[in-house]
C-alpha cells in the first residue's frame, strides 16, 4: 500500500504523523512511504532521517494525497485537505467530528474512509488504545499548564499549587476519573495539592480509590456536589469524555458566580465540544481568556505543546492498527478487529459511529 503523511497544517503542530521508526516498519512490511518536506522539522525529524528510514520526500500536500491509498495524520484535515481527499482513500487520524459539522461535511463529499484514532477501542470494546496516550499527556500537561496561570501576573488568584509549610496548598477538582483525570490527578497529587476527583462509575471509583489510597478524595459526580466544589477549588480540570460524543456541559455559566476570582478552568474535554459552558476553542498563541473573573484554558491541541514527546506515543500506539490495515486493507482489517471497526467514522459517503451521527444530526448507517 501507498502510504502517505502531510506536514500539519493546524496552527502551533508540530507533530507528525509518522515518525522515522515507524517509516522503517511500513517499509518492512513492503509497503512505500511518502513523507512532505518538513513534516518532521518541527520535532527534529529532517527529512534525511526520513530518506535514510525509506521513504521519498515530496514537496508539496497535493503530490502526498494525489499519490497515497493510506493518508496518516495526527489532526483532523483542515478544509484544504478535505478537498484533496477522494473516493475510497483511507483517512487514519483524529477527527473529533462531533464538534465540528464542517469536517463532516467535507469528509462525507470526499467519499473517503475516514478512520478516527479517538474511537478506536480496544479487546472487549473496553478502553481507548489510540487516544489514551494523548488523554496522558493532556491530563499532565492540565495541572502543569493550570499551575502557570494561577499566577497573579497572568490573571490567577496568586496561589502556589503545593502551598509551602504553613500555608494551604490549592485546591485541584478534577471532573471525570478516565485517563485524562488520572493523569492529571497524578500530577496534582504528586505537586502537592489537595486533589479531589469526581466520577459515575462505581468500578472506576473503586480503582481510583485503591491507586491514591487516601492521596486524593474519590467522589460521585453530582450536579450538586459540582457545584459546591468549585466555590471551593483553585483549579478545575475538566476531562469528561463520551466516545464519539459532544462531551457533556457539567460547569454551567450560571455555576461561575459561586467560584473564585481567579480561578482556573482547563477543559481538556475541547476537542469535543468542552465540558464547561463557557467554553471555546482556544490556540497555544492565545491559550486562555476570562469569562466573569474566571480564567479559562482552552486548547484544542493541548498535547502540541509538547510535540516531539506526543509524536513519539501516539505513533507507538497507532503502528500496529495502521500497519494492519496496509497489509491486509481496510475491509478485512476491520473485519478481523472489531475494535478498529469502532473507528470507522465516515464510509463512502455516509456516517458510520452512531454517536457521531447523533451529535451531528446526520442518518447513521451501520458498517
């Protein structure tokens, strides 16, 4: 199979979609890859590596999915490459189309085969293999990035997250207990602050529980109890996902006047949708904006902040189902893995994840 990788073209990412490595593996498997000059520049990946792991270089996005079966991506195409898309061409990226009607659209006139990383799941419809590494480095990087603007000077209410002796530390509420709240549960816990994680699923309470053994409280989310904590929380990380979804609205902006000044929100939930009413998409040129006093941070690509770190899991996780699908092509590969069948979004025309289709209002047809 033609394996083909755009340079992205989203604004402040630097990730790519194949790394060196894994160009060798394609390459093993007796398939050719075509990479677009300074796909890689931005992480330290010059185009000689990618000579030297087999691939060809081509200078433009045009020549990349004129010449390829297979497009790899990291973010969803932006309306130009939805233009270059054509019938029957495997798409294998993010989408998050349940927040973005447009891409739909485009990707549904193209008639491609648009696979989605974010719905892909793992043995037993349990887990998200190929989204759970960037959920990582987003739920890390929310406390990180949330500790920064809680400074004064950037808008904050001027606390330290771990507090010194003598002085309390902040309050982190993290809503959603996944692996994005995990994450960022971890980190929280491990800076020091007073971590407190709300979630509806009773296994996941119980497991959440037994990890931070008292490190962290471990609540039921309630609508009520949201509210009660936020008056009280420094900062509130938002990491609610439905797959496929429009993440649920659990901070209302009516709950904003119960917080403090200079609180800080990060929804790591905006890609789809945003799990705070209040919220936009927002870039890492201009990450955070002020509704009522409170600061929010909204990137949409939160894991580009760190693009050499998140290029280098995301492709260790999607090597081996993209490596699938070139050798046995998309038909039987999802046939033999129900798992990847789950992240057939788009197919030839028509939408085929049920919860995007709901999200979007479009007819859903079964794969």
């Amino acid at each position: 199979m033609r394996i083909g990788v755009p340079r992205e073209i989203k604004k402040q990412e630097h990730r790519v979609g194949l790394i060196p490595s894994s160009v060798r593996e394609f390459v093993a498997h007796g398939h050719s890859v075509m990479i677009e000059s300074g796909a890689g520049a931005g992480i330290g990946f010059k185009d000689d590596v990618y000579k030297a792991a087999g691939a060809t270089i081509a200078m433009t996005a045009k020549e990349i999915f004129d010449g390829s079966d297979m497009i790899i991506k990291v973010k969803e195409p932006q309306p130009d490459e939805c233009a270059m898309l054509r019938e029957d061409q495997i798409l294998f990226t993010y989408l998050h189309l349940a927040a973005d009607k447009v891409q739909a659209e485009g990707l549904i006139k193209s008639r491609c085969i648009a696979i989605a990383y974010e719905t892909v799941t793992g043995p037993n419809g349990r887990g998200l293999p190929l989204l759970a590494p960037m959920s990582e480095v987003a739920g890390r990087l929310s406390v990180q990035e949330g500790a920064h603007y809680l400074m004064k000077h950037l808008g904050g209410e001027g606390k330290l997250l771990g507090g010194v002796p003598g002085v309390p530390s902040a309050n982190v509420l993290v809503l959603g207990g996944g692996v994005a709240g995990f994450n960022a549960a971890r980190m929280a816990v491990g800076m020091e602050a007073r971590v407190t994680i709300l979630d509806k699923s009773a296994d996941r309470l119980r497991e959440l529980d037994d990890y931070f053994a008292g490190r962290a409280e471990i609540l039921y989310s309630t609508a009520d109890l949201i509210e009660k904590l936020i008056g009280e929380a420094d900062l509130v990380i938002g990491a609610v996902l439905v797959p496929g979804a429009s993440a649920p609205k659990l901070v209302t902006k009516e709950m904003l006047k119960y917080m403090k000044r200079g609180t800080v929100m990060v929804d790591i939930a905006i890609d789809q949708g945003g799990c705070f009413e209040t919220s936009h998409p927002t870039t890492h040129a201009d990450p955070v904006f002020e509704v009522d006093g409170v600061i929010h941070y909204c990137v949409a690509n939160m894991p580009g902040a760190v693009p050499l770190s998140s290029a280098m899991a995301l492709n260790h996780a999607v090597l081996p189902y993209a490596l699938k699908i070139a050798d046995l092509g998309w038909e039987k590969a999802l046939d033999s893995d129900l798992g990847l069948r789950a992240g057939l979004n788009i197919c030839r025309g028509q939408v085929t994840h049920q919860s995007v289709a709901q999200s979007l209002g479009f007819p859903y047809v079964a794969a």
